[in-house]
C-alpha cells in the first residue's frame, strides 16, 4: 500500500519497521524549521517556554520587556 492511499504525501510520515518484521508503523512527521530545533534543543529556552506555559495556566501575566538593540 502507498502512503498517498492514506492520504500522506512524501515527508508527511514517518515509518517504523516492527522489531519481529511483520509490518511497520506509519504515524505523522513533525516538520520543524531550523529555528525551531535550536529553540527546542537549548535547556535554558525549554525551560523559558514552560515557565511561561505554567504562568499562562494559572493566569499569571507578566509585562513584556523589550531588550535594546
């Protein structure tokens, strides 16, 4: 079966083979930009990102501070 049965176009999934080899996993691809994954792979950044969740959830709002460039 092809994935455009499915309604996936190249790049839009990932497969996994199964271990025992009887068949593969076909589940959505995440597309990330490059600023994404530098964002999502520095631990000062994630931890920035759920503070800022957590903050949000319980209604706290913080004033935007702007840096100067």
């Amino acid at each position: 079966m092809s994935v455009g049965r499915l309604g996936f176009s190249e790049g839009h999934v990932v497969a996994e083979r199964l271990e025992d080899g009887s068949g593969w996993v076909v589940r959505p691809a995440v597309l990330m930009t490059d600023a994404e994954i530098d964002i999502l792979t520095s631990p000062k950044s994630v931890e920035d990102i759920e503070r800022s969740l957590d903050d949000l959830a319980e209604g706290n709002i913080r004033p935007r501070v702007r840096s100067r460039g």
